[in-house]
C-alpha cells in the first residue's frame, strides 16, 4: 500500500515522541465507500466558475484511519500550516496523477 510522508515545518512534541514529519497510507475502498467517508474535497459550479470545495470533517476521519506514524492522537498541536499541508496530502490520494511528460532521448 503506497505511502506518503509530509514533512512538518518543525519538530513537535506529544505523547513523549518527537516528530518532524508525518506520514499517512493510502485510504481504502472500504473507508472511501463501505465506511461511507467520499472524497475529502469536490468541485462545485459557482457563478464565476467552479471551485475546490474541501470538506475538513472528512479530511479528519481519514486522517484518524491513515496516520501511520505519528498516530492520530499525536497531531493535534500540529500548527495551521502543517494541519495544511496533511489535508492537502490527504486530498492528493484522490487525485490520478499525470504521466511524466519527458520524452526518451535517442
């Protein structure tokens, strides 16, 4: 199962563990569909045309299910930056992502 670790801008402290870093395996079909959580985020249509809705309660239940290490009862002091950056890992889950496009040299 693919794994993503998220690099905090410091150290932090909880439960007598330091850490630096976060890091967070990849959701399930089971968590994404059985569990009921859906995407963490979605377009919306709005008049000026659409925008990324992000959706913090779900981003929190997967992030209660995925935190490898640290576990989930250790980010909770996590700076607004930091808490940023694992919604924005979390939301990345669900995006494909594009093919390299580099082409072979001769």
């Amino acid at each position: 199962m693919t794994e993503t670790i998220v690099k905090l801008s410091k150290s932090y402290t909880a439960h007598e563990k330091s850490f630096d870093a976060v890091t967070l395996r990849e959701p399930t079909y089971s968590e994404i569909y059985r569990d009921g959580l859906g995407r963490p985020s979605d377009w919306q249509p709005t008049q000026h045309g659409p925008m990324l809705v992000k959706y913090p309660e779900v981003v929190d239940a997967y992030l209660q299910r995925i935190c490898v290490n640290p576990g989930y009862e250790s980010i909770g002091a996590l700076n607004a930056i930091d808490s940023l950056k694992l919604e924005e890992a979390v939301t990345d889950f669900f995006r494909e992502k594009k093919a390299s496009l580099i082409s072979p040299t001769d």
